[in-house]
C-alpha cells in the first residue's frame, strides 16, 4: 500500500501560512504590498484587537478584474511573472502567489474590487480556505479586503499569539517601513478607531520621518545623495546625538522594498565611528537603488532577507558615502532648552543636544561650512606655515629619531602628550617640545608630510593683527617654539580614511579664547559666538586616540626590548587559546611568548606605550583577544588604540596650567574629528549668547 500521497490544497495553504502568515502584521505586509504593486496612491489601513479581530486594507489602486478575483486565491497564481526569465528582474514587491490563499486558509476574507471608473465591481468571501460568495457589487475603483478573525481555525497559533499591544506594535513598524519607503503614497494606520498614522503622500520623505519619529528627530536629520556605476542612495541620517537604545531606527529600503540586511546595519554603525555612545544606534532611512539583477530577494517567504551579488562593495560605498557626510558637519552640540508649565509655574529644562546643521553655501570650497544660527565662523585662508623655531626634527621633517622618538632625549615619553604633569610655564614649554609630531601644531614644519588636520584650508588659521596667537585664542608662545598649523598640502592619515585621496574637507574647529578650568574638569572658552565648555578628558583621549591609531598602524618600527620582561598569569584554558593567538600580539608591536603553565612574558612592547600602565594594556588586550572568535587586525588595531588612548590621557579632577589648557584646545583643533572622544561621547558643548542672555533675562 502506498504510503506517500499528495497533499490536500487546503492543507498545503494552511502550511504555506504558517511561513508567510506569521502574525497580524504579516498579513498587513502582504496587502499593502499588494496595494503598492497596484498603482496605489492612497492606502488606509484599519485593525481592531491588534489585528486579530479584524485587519481591512482599502487602496485606490488598478483593482482586480472580475474573472481575476477567485484565480487570484488560488495558491501560486501571480500577475508579477511570466517566465523564468523574470525571476531575476523582479520589480514587484509581490510575485509568489501566496499571500491571498494563505490567509483565506486561516481566517475570514472578504474582497470588494472593481478594475474601472464605472461603479460595478465583485465580491468575494471565502472562509477557512473555501468559497461562500461571489457576485457583483457596487465598488468604486481599487481594492478593498476585509480579514476578520485571524487564525480562527488553527487555535494552536492563535494560542501564541502575543498581547494586542505588542501585535499593534509590529503592524505598526510595518506601516511605518511601508511609509518611509513609499512617500508619494498617502498612507493612514487606524487601530480600534484611533489614527496611529497618517501621510501626506507628496513624495516629501521628510515629512513621513517627521510623522514617524517626531518633530525634533526630523530637523536633526541630514539629507544623503550618493552614486556610483551600481548603486544610487538618497534618504536621510541622523545626527550623532539622535541615537536609539536599538537597531530598529535604522530602515533600509532596496528599490522600493524596505529589506533586513546585517551587513548594511554594519556598514551603516562603521561610518559614525567613534561618534556614538556605547550601546547606542543611529536613526536613518536609506533608500537604495540598484538594478535588479543585483539583488535576490527570492530569498525567504516573508521577502524580508535579500542577496547582493556585490555585497562587499555596496557596504563599502555605503560606509563611505554616511562618512563623507558626517565628516562635513561641525558636531558641537548645543544646549536646547524647553519651557513647561504656564505662569509663575514655568520653568526652563534642558531638552536635549542640538547639533547645529552645517551650511551648504560656504564662500569657498577651502572652506568648511557654517551654520548661522550657531555662529561658528570659519577659519580664515590659509597662511605660510614657517617651521616653529626649535621644533623636533626626524627623517620625515617632523622630529626625533627614526622610529619618532623625540630628539630632546626623553627616550620613551610616558604618554602622547603629558598634559598636567608640569605646572610652570617652563614646564609647559618642554611638555610642547616633548609632544609627538602627530596632532601637535609644534612639530608641524614645511617637511611633515602633514597631520591629523589634512588639507590646509580646512586646518591651518593665520593669526589676525590684534588676536593672540594659536587656535586657542592665547598666547601659545612656548619657550622658542609657537604652535603651527600642519603645512599645505598635508595628508590625512592613510589609517583613518584608506587613501589620501580620500580625506574630505573638514569644516573648521572654532577660535576659541580660554577663561579657565571647572571644577578640575572642563575647560571653559569662549569666542564672539558663546561660551564653550570643553571635557578635558574626553579632549585629551581624542587626541592621543588619533595619534596611536597612525602609531599601531606601523607597531614593528617601535617595539623595544624589554630589561625585565612583564609577566601575565592565565588560567589553563585561557592559555591555550593565547598560544595559538601569539601572532596576532605580534602584529600590534607585542611579542608575547609563553614561559610555561599559565604563565606568558611580554619581551617587547612599542615605546610609546604609556608609562606605567604597558602591563594593565597587554592584559586587556589579552581579554579582547580571547572573547573574540576571529581576530581581525583593524578591529584589534582599533581597540588597541582606544584602550591607550584612554590609559594615557589626563583624568578629571587634574588641574592644568593656561599653557597646558591652550595647547590642549590646539592639538584637538588639529585632529581629524574634533567632536567626539573614541567612545562616541561629545567633546566640546557651546551656549550661544543668545542663549545666556535668555537665562539672564537680558532679552525677553
């Protein structure tokens, strides 16, 4: 006797549902995708009880054409292929054929359609899978589906499904992607009679951002328009303080069809390096086109997964395109204050940051963009960078020895730049000449191949008759040496952009004039603009970050013998796996070598390691090795830095000298991305003096 027989169709669409009727907002999916495909302009959605009570979809779309309405129920009936050949150039969000009959397998479904203008349309209703009406109605032109009683006779998936508000939450996540991926459609979501959301449909994708997210998230987005021979991406992304506990504010939208994609995600997290909080996430809508032979999206059932055929490369421009973007923009958050409460009873609150958006028409193509309403001004042209009298001299131009060690003897310098360890202007003058050449104006000459500031309309700042010297507003006037701007024609850091030509034009880093020091803690300066706040820490860390990104870039030419060779306890296990992860120290100038048991030795570690602390980094970097289940070197480059730069830089509660102070606001002027420390934390905060006269009641 035959034991394998061919499956009832009914049954076969009450399996097929369990794929591609995952939820509710599954079945909300499908219809709205099916409206979009039909030409729609308006799109209403209504859901009661989270969609499981009642789910209808009404467009203005083509509608169906009468003899069409029962075929379309029918499993693997389409009108989105005709061959083969159209699997690979698909345009359509729909072309399975079986979203219709797999709901109608699980619940009740009405279909109201009609293909013209006169009024006369049909009617279906099929329930459990089985037809009980079809006629002729009146309709006006499009389609409108009514899906009651979801799950009805499968009691085992109504039994899983969640409450009504974590099922209204993700229908409505799926309306909000269809909206921002449909902006010239008019879309409204309706749950229990209440509008959840509601669009314009006039193609303004700014708008849908600002019903979607919010007012204040919209005016802290900047548009995006980038293009290549493949790829073609417009949207908007969010400024750095705009930032998510999650990934779910970043949508990515493949021609038309908002899509999940962890490579895109990664890309997208990689180009705000270093500007981020912990933990934290961007809000951005990116829209790509590509043609259809590109991608697959015959990947999975519910069409939310894709392929690419150049993965690899659509990351990579996507990285590039979000960083050149960020990269143009001046990031020193303003505080934006909310008044609440009505007479004698109001009080002002601090809101949130504010990053002020970079204008578009600066006067030249030196010189960075500005924004108005923040003040910030742009640097001056450039001006003859004349080498600094007594400034360090190497091989390169800059100074010291073959390997940068400064030639003023000090053999290993206990940290980039020891900011508040000397307290007299003697001392501050030999922290100046001590200071590698990287991110220092000091030792910036003519001969530098250039520092962390790159080209010089964007770095170098003459100084004005009448205005003290250095960026910093002060006197920067250290024994025989002046603070410098790197030369012109100075190159970014290969290790921070990937090829010189790369690096963009970097708005300017404000003048700014010291008062004094809070609190041990924050440097407070000002300019014709507003009062600056600075974070000393976060400043220092920046700086020193920037420095030892380029110094692991080349570790091998600055690793030294060890006298005493640091010894690192491990457990069993712990060893094991270091043993055969030796060379991955190795390439980041540390030669470890296991002396026996749990026990390892550090014989070499670059000089520049900050004194006193060579033992506590070795071992953290030990950790990150071991947690890790690949090991790739610009990730360990990466943390190395961070986890130096760190170690090395001044702490808060440490008092500075004006002369340190100053040539604190200088070096970080200089550096490549002056606005946020390694950890994504800000830098420099400011307070227009609007904004202090407000507080003050000068103005009313």
């Amino acid at each position: 006797m035959a034991h394998i027989v061919v499956l009832d169709e009914h049954i076969a669409n009450q399996i097929a549902a369990g794929e591609v009727v995952e939820r509710p907002s599954s079945v909300v999916k499908e219809l709205v995708e099916n409206a979009v495909d039909a030409g729609a302009r308006k799109i209403d959605v209504q859901v009661e009880e989270g969609g499981l009570q009642l789910i209808r979809v009404t467009d203005n779309g083509s509608g169906i054409e009468p003899e069409d309405c029962e075929t379309a129920f029918f499993r693997h009936a389409t009108s989105k292929l005709l061959s083969g050949r159209d699997l690979f150039q698909i345009r359509s969000l729909g072309f399975r054929g079986e979203a219709l009959p797999s709901i109608a397998a699980v619940a009740k479904v009405q279909l109201l359609t009609s293909s013209d203008d006169s009024g006369l349309g049909r009617v279906i209703a099929i329930e459990g899978g089985s037809l009980k009406q079809s006629e002729e109605a009146a309709a006006p032109k499009g389609t409108d589906i009514t899906i009651k009683e979801l799950f009805y006779n499968t009691p085992a998936r109504l039994k899983y499904m969640k409450t009504i508000q974590t099922e209204l939450g993700h229908i409505s996540d799926v309306m909000y992607r269809q909206a921002l991926a449909h902006s010239e459609i008019a879309i409204t979501l309706r749950h229990n009679g209440n509008t959840l959301l509601q669009t314009q449909g006039n193609g303004d994708l700014l708008q849908v951002i600002a019903s979607i997210y919010g007012i204040n998230a919209s005016r802290a987005m900047l548009p995006i328009a980038a293009d290549n021979l493949d790829y073609k991406i417009s949207g908007y992304i969010g400024r750095p303080d705009l930032t998510r506990s999650n990934r779910s504010g970043m949508s990515t939208i493949v021609n038309g069809r908002y899509i999940r994609n962890q490579g895109l995600y990664q890309a997208i997290l990689r180009a705000y390096h270093t500007l981020l909080p912990i933990n934290r996430y961007p809000l951005a809508v990116l829209q790509l086109e590509m043609h259809p032979s590109l991608v697959d999206v015959n990947v999975h059932p519910s069409k939310l997964e894709v392929r690419f055929s150049k993965e690899p490369e659509l990351n990579a421009f996507v990285e590039e395109s979000i960083r050149q973007l960020l990269q143009g923009q001046v990031l020193i958050p303003q505080v934006v204050k909310q008044t609440i409460g009505k007479g004698t009873n109001r009080s002002v609150i601090q809101e949130q940051f504010h990053f002020p958006a970079a204008r578009a028409d600066a006067a030249s193509p030196g010189l960075p963009p500005q924004d108005a309403a923040a003040g910030h001004s742009p640097a001056p042209g450039p001006a003859a960078a004349e080498p600094a009298p007594g400034a360090l001299r190497r091989e390169d131009g800059a100074g010291g020895d073959r390997h940068g060690r400064p030639a003023s003897g000090a053999e290993r310098p206990s940290s980039a730049y020891s900011l508040g360890r000397q307290e007299t202007a003697a001392g501050s003058a030999a922290l100046h000449e001590a200071a590698p050449a990287y991110g220092s104006g000091a030792s910036a000459s003519p001969g530098h191949p250039g520092g962390p500031g790159g080209t010089a309309a964007a770095r170098q700042v003459p100084q004005p008759q009448g205005r003290p010297a250095g960026r910093g507003g002060a006197a920067a006037s250290y024994g025989s040496s002046s603070y410098t701007a790197p030369p012109a024609g100075g190159r970014m850091p290969e290790a921070l952009y990937g090829s010189p030509e790369a690096a963009p034009e970097l708005p300017a880093f404000p003048e700014l004039t010291l008062i004094g020091q809070h609190h041990g803690t924050y440097l407070i300066a000002q300019n014709e603009e507003g009062l600056y706040l600075i974070d000393q820490h976060a400043a220092h860390e920046r700086v020193n970050y920037e420095y030892y990104y380029e110094k692991f870039g080349h570790p091998a030419d600055a690793s030294q013998e060890l006298l005493i060779p640091i010894t690192l306890e491990f457990t069993s296990a712990e060893s094991e796996k270091l043993k055969e992860r030796l060379n991955w120290f190795e390439s980041a100038g540390v030669i470890l070598e296991h002396f026996g048991g749990g026990t390892f030795r550090v014989v070499s570690h670059p000089y520049w390691f900050p004194s006193g602390e060579e033992a506590a980094i070795i071992e953290e970097m030990a950790e990150w090795v071991l947690e890790e289940r690949q090991i790739d070197l610009a990730k360990l480059r990466e943390k190395s830095s961070i986890l130096v730069s760190c170690k090395a830089s001044i702490k808060a509660n440490q008092k500075l000298t004006p002369e340190e102070a100053n040539t604190l606001i200088q070096r970080l002027a200089a550096c490549k991305q002056p606005y946020t420390c390694p950890h994504g934390r800000p830098i420099v905060v400011s307070f227009s003096t609007y904004d202090l006269e407000k507080l003050f009641k000068r103005v009313m």
